[in-house]
C-alpha cells in the first residue's frame, strides 16, 4: 500500500472524526499556541505567550499542549499533545496558533482562525512541492494551507518562493517577521546571564556555537550518512577565534531536537542540546557554525559572525536546491576544516556586517522586533 495514501487517509479520517468536538462551543477568549516542532516551551509560541503574559495578564486562557518531562508554559494550561483534552481545547479555541503544518486534519470552526508562524526563517532549503511533488503530498499541503488564514512571513522572498511550494496564497502572508526573532531587537542582558549560568560558562568567556540542521539516514539529500554529526576541529576553532577576535572561547555544540541529547566524551566542549531555548542560546552567543540550518536568518539579525560548515553543500545544493543561491550568502562558506580555519583567519566585521545588510535588503527583511505585537493584535482583532 502507498505510504503517502494512507498517511492522507487517516488525516482525512481524523478530520472527520473530530467533528464530535463540535458539540462544544467556541470559547471567545481561548487561546491554542502549538509547537509542534517537537511540543515544548519554546519557538514562536513561547514569545507569543511571554508578550500576552506582559502585556494582557489574565485577559486570555491560552492552551500551550506540551509533552511529558518538558518544561511547561507559565500561566497557561497544559495538556497532552493529541489527547482527548488535547483536541478539546483547540477546537474550542478562538484563535489556534502553530507554527508548523499540523493543523490539516482539523475541522476548523467558522469562528475559529489558524495563525501560522513558522518555523524558519529567509529562504534557503527548497520545501513542499518544490522538493516532494506527488499527488498526496500536494493534497496534504492543501489541506494545510486551505484550513489556515494568516502565514507569519519573515521577509519578501518566503513569501515569494516558500509559501507558494507548501501550496499557500501569498496573500496569507503578512509581512511580520518571526515571534521568535523579537528577542534580537532588545537589549536583554539578564538572558545571556541565564544561558552562562546554565552552560557553567565565565563571564569573560565567549560562546561559538555550532548548531547543525537535521540529517537523516534515510534522506536522499548529499550523503547523509556521511554527514557525521561533529568533524568540526573545535580546538582549532576555539584557537582561531581567539588569536582573530580576541578573548577566551568555549565551543559550544547544540544538535537538532529529532536527533536527540547525545554525550561528547573526552572532548572539550559545552553540551547546549538540553539548553530548551534555541533563541536564548542565540542570544547569548558571539559566534554561530552551522550548516543549512535557518538559524542563520535569525543569528544574521544580530550582525554577529556566523559562519557555513558544510563538506557537501555543492552536492546539497544541486540535489535539493536553495531558493536564494550559497553564492549570494553572506555568510563565509567552508568545505573543510582547513577552509573553516582560513575563513576566520581572513573574517572581517566591517565587510561582514555590510553583506548581511545588503542580504536582509535583497530578500527583503520583515523582522522589525514587532511580531509579537502583531500576534496579539491578530487576536485582539473583531476580524479574529
């Protein structure tokens, strides 16, 4: 049996199962905020709940569904991801925010409006139709996009490539930003006090990141399983920074959350996977490596130096495709170690921070530190 039929059987199966939930009104002032990257306080959803805990305390019920053992959201009830209670109360929420694709198999409600955030930011990798086209993945992308109202979008070139490919109308799109990006417009010193008191780092120490996207074994995407999850010379990172960019430097390694939390034995290196907020991390470091991840969107908008590790991008780039070239990055691309040492040997902040201003320019930025704003007058809104 086709795999992809019977996962859009049971999406359309579910749709109509749920309408049982029916039978319970709409509740005016319940809000849903759903990550599901994963059903944990953080992302977009979480700086949404934080800015409606500031600024309209009490005002709303928000429903923030999170999994066992994970930190849950302030003021908010949680429930299990995909329980009874679970459906309950999205389906009585006025306003459901996501900030993925998992609201297809909802049968949204004439009262009820879906809010998507999402979950990368600029334009890089290629998705949906773009990268899977067959006649049920574009039924499932459909679904997706005909049950949801607005598509937060983080400047003109998501709007332009992205959302058309997962099947989206531009003109769902509002040019906002990311929720989760807000935290860069903001001079927030008592976060970076969190993140080293937590990471056991000294005050005087700086933090480079290295934060990898997803691989998987099964991907058909640049050898994948010759992809291995850390080959970056960290010493020889940490060395460089420091004779370059002056100052004492920890390397710092954050996996992808479908990966999982792994140990790093005998190496010299701060574990930031089980750190919940990628954001903060973010925040807190003065220095990224990273391959294809949109991390890079959100670290650029700090004008800190964020550097590209990746061994396969050429093979990468013509197997999946970027939707903005890597040869119109911004960011100093690296295929070896050697090359990755010499590009911050070389790094230089002024030409730096003028190519990712020309990038913002050129993709056409929407990030202003506002988002949040924005979300709350979405639900404030007579129209939501």
């Amino acid at each position: 049996m086709n795999k992809e039929w019977l996962h859009l059987a049971i999406k359309r199966a579910l749709h109509a199962v749920l309408h049982v939930y029916w039978v319970f009104p709409v509740r005016k002032n319940r809000i849903a905020l759903i990550n599901e990257q994963g059903f944990t306080y953080n992302d977009s959803l979480k700086y949404i709940n934080e800015y409606l805990r500031e600024k309209c305390p009490g005002k709303y019920e928000v429903i923030y569904p999170v999994k066992a053992g994970t930190e849950t959201a302030p003021d908010a009830v949680a429930v299990k991801p995909m329980s009874v209670k679970y459906f309950y109360y999205v389906l009585t929420s006025r306003v459901i925010f996501t900030n993925c694709g998992g609201v297809s198999y909802l049968p949204k409600r004439r009262k009820q409006k879906i809010i998507n955030t999402w979950h990368g930011g600029g334009a890089y990798k290629k998705v949906g139709i773009d990268v899977w086209d067959t006649k049920y993945s574009r039924a499932e992308d459909k679904m997706n996009a005909s049950n949801t109202d607005i598509l937060f979008a983080s400047c003109g070139a998501f709007t332009k490539y992205e959302a058309p490919a997962m099947m989206f109308d531009p003109k769902q799109c509002i040019p906002a930003g990311l929720p989760r990006n807000d935290i860069f417009f903001k001079e927030r010193p008592e976060i970076r006090e969190k993140v080293y008191r937590t990471l056991g780092l000294k005050e005087d120490e700086k933090l480079v990141l290295y934060a990898p996207t997803y691989r998987s074994d099964t991907s058909s995407f640049a050898n994948s399983k010759e992809a291995r999850l850390i080959d970056v010379d960290y010493e020889k990172v940490t060395e460089t920074l420091s004779r370059t960019l002056g100052g004492s430097w920890k390397f710092g390694i954050r996996l992808h959350p479908r990966i999982g939390v792994k140990e790093f034995p005998g190496m010299d290196v701060v574990n930031c996977t089980r750190y919940p907020d990628m954001q903060e991390l973010l925040y807190a470091c003065s220095a990224v490596i990273t391959d294809y991840s949109s991390l890079m969107w959100d670290f650029s908008l700090t004008m800190r130096p964020c550097f590209i590790y990746a061994p396969d991008i050429d093979q990468y780039e013509a197997e999946r495709g970027f939707y903005v070239p890597t040869s119109q990055w911004p960011f100093p691309i690296a295929r070896s170690n050697e090359e990755l040492v010499r590009q911050m040997e070389t790094f230089s902040d002024e030409e730096y921070r003028e190519r990712v201003k020309k990038h913002h320019a050129a993709l056409d930025s929407y990030d202003t530190g506002k988002a949040c704003e924005t979300a709350v007058s979405l639900i404030e809104s007579k129209q939501a």
